[in-house]
C-alpha cells in the first residue's frame, strides 16, 4: 500500500536523474526498476546497478507511507508524457494506479527481492567543492579515459585530494588529461579511482546544481552528495600510473599558437584524412599542416606561430588534439616538443593547472 502525489515535471526530473543508475541488460530484473519511498512529506527515488547509484528526492503529499519497485523504464515514459499538473501515484496489491486530471494509467508493481538500496557511507571522509570547479575538472579530462576493458584501471579517473589541492587525471596510453584546482579545506592526503562513467554522471549532475558538492571517501566507495540527490559509486581497485613521471619537464621546441585557427585547420584536415593523421612541420615561425588520403586528396594549410627552439616534423592523431582544444577557454596555447617520438604537451597561455600529453604517431 502506498499513495502520493508529486507535480509532473519534478517527478520526471527526479526520475530522468535516478535512471542514469538503470541499465535494461542485467540478469538482476530488480535492477531494471526504480525502488520508491514515500514518507512524511517526501518521495525519495532510487537507481541502482550496482557500480553507481543514484537517490533523488522531491516533495511530496504522501497519503499513505510506504515503498515499492515498479519498472523504470515503463514509469519514465509515462511519467514524462503526462501534463504538467499534479500526478497522484496509488499501489494496491500489485497494481500501481497512475493518475493526471481526467488520465489514468494502471501498471503493475515489480517483485522487491533485496533492492540494494542507496545510503551515505557511515565512514567517509567528506570534501567539499563547488560544483563548476568540479564539473570543469571532469569535462577537461574524462574524453582520456580509456574503453579497453583490459586496462580497467585506466577505465576510471584518478582523484587525489593532497591538502589543499585536487588533482583529476584520466589517460588511456596514448593521452594523459590532468586537472588540478585549489580547495577551501583539506582532508589530508587521499587518492580514488572513479569509473569513468560515474564521472560524466557527475559532471551532468553539477550542470544543474549551485551548492557545494560533498565528496565521502572509503576504502571501496565513494559518494556525491548534491543536496537532495546522492550517488554512491565503486572505486575500481588497482595501481594508477605515476602520471608525474610521464609528463617531461624539459623541451627543446615550443610554439605558441592560436587556439581556434589551430582547431579550424585540424578540422579541415579531417575531410581529407580517413585515419585521422596529421603531420606538423614546425619551422621559421610557421607550422605546416598537412594530410593525406589516397582516395580522397591532400590538404596543406600554414599557421603563424611563435617558435622557441629547434624545428620539428612530428605526426599526430587529429582527434586525440580536438578532443583538448575544445575544452580549453584560451585565445593562445604552447605546444611543448622534444623529438618526433616523445610526447607533445600543451597547455592554455593563462590556465596553468591544466596540462594535456599526447603521444605522436610513428611515421
């Protein structure tokens, strides 16, 4: 028994959120459903598949308490098609009655065998941060994040919280994305890895809130807290590389250029580069782009650039540069080289806390 209602559009909004912890291929049918609650003058929403989940909260007339699991995939769609007025929800021996002014839709209630529900860890250490910092850390770093499932470790980002410092890193052996940003407060020294898709769930999440973000820490797990939404993940168990140690620190070529002309000419390089390859030729204060397919054609394209140092000829993926460029605010960036085998580090002419490897492509 249970019997709320909730205005149409907070209730779809609360549902769009949880559902990011639902996936439809499982053999676990209760992790297909959302588990609702509804007490006193709340209705709280839960998504969960085991890696990362989600509890959301609205506000609620809550006639009757209680809690049930009903498919979400089902409740989303109709919820989401409904007017925008007030939804009354009643469940009565394994019917759930869905009703919108003179609408109704009756479904039926899913088994509750265990739903793993979601809860604030009880040991954690917590962390706060705004959330524009931290969605800005997240988007200037997850597209390194690699899809190899034989390299789980790099499946995730590496969050270190050192003092007052945060640092966010993400490589997949072919690029290294880090981010760092000062905090308030320290919690001490503390490191995680969070999978990867947890994380662009996150940055979605800090889209739409203002207040800080509370981040707990445990052995196994880590937690969000967003006001009235929480998600719990998995932290994937493993040894990260020691980025530092991968990053030179010396060059012996550095160019300046600007950034959106550098971005235009790549993409243009793109329609005649079926494998996405591009060569650089670094001399006399110009940087020659070219690219080349058989069946397609060439494309030769110079760029102005201040040169420090010696020439270079070097080849690159073009989308592992895109991927950066557009994240990056600056007009100028300084790309960083010492031969045409070692890495290529960029960085934002103001934006010091931002570093972005890449490896070129032997030619």
């Amino acid at each position: 028994m249970m019997k709320f209602t909730v205005n149409q559009r907070e209730f779809s909004d609360a549902l769009a959120i949880a559902s990011k912890a639902i996936i439809s291929k499982t053999p676990l049918d209760i992790l297909k459903g959302f588990y609702l609650e509804a007490y006193e003058n709340e209705l709280t929403i839960t998504g969960n598949n085991l890696e990362i989940g989600i509890r959301t909260s609205i506000d609620a007339a809550v006639e009757t308490e209680g809690k049930s699991v009903i498919d979400a995939k089902i409740l989303s769609d109709i919820i989401r098609k409904l007017p925008n007025e007030e939804v009354t929800v009643s469940i009565k021996d394994g019917n759930v009655l869905l009703q919108c002014q003179k609408l109704k839709f009756t479904i039926k209630e899913m088994l509750d065998n265990g739903f793993p529900t979601v809860d604030e860890l009880e040991e954690a250490v917590y962390q706060n941060i705004h959330p524009a910092i931290l969605e800005e850390m997240i988007k200037k770093t997850h597209f390194a994040v690699t899809t190899d499932e034989t390299k789980p470790v790099f499946m995730g980002e590496l969050v270190e919280l050192e003092d007052n410092q945060m640092n966010v890193i993400a490589l997949d052996g072919f690029r290294l994305a880090y981010k760092k940003c000062e905090l308030k407060s320290s919690v001490g020294s503390r490191s995680m890895i969070i999978p990867g898709k947890t994380m662009v769930e996150i940055m979605r999440l800090c889209q739409t809130m203002e207040e800080d973000v509370k981040i707990g820490i445990e052995d196994r797990h880590a937690s969000f807290l967003f006001g009235r939404t929480l998600v719990n993940t998995q932290l994937i168990q493993g040894e990260f590389s020691k980025y530092e140690e991968i990053i030179p620190k010396e060059f012996s070529t550095k160019i300046k250029v600007n950034r959106q002309k550098f971005i235009d000419a790549l993409d243009r390089a793109t329609l005649v580069s079926k494998n996405y390859l591009v060569k650089l030729r670094i001399q006399n204060d110009e940087l020659l782009i070219t690219a080349h397919d058989n069946e397609v054609g060439n494309l030769e394209e110079i760029l102005d650039v201040e040169l420090e140092g010696k020439n270079l000829e070097i080849a690159f993926n073009i989308r592992f540069f895109l991927d950066s460029l557009k994240v990056m605010e600056d007009e100028y960036i300084y790309m960083n080289f010492n031969t045409n085998v070692s890495p290529c580090i960029i960085k934002p002419e103001f934006e010091t806390d931002y570093t972005y490897l890449v490896l070129p492509v032997r030619i």
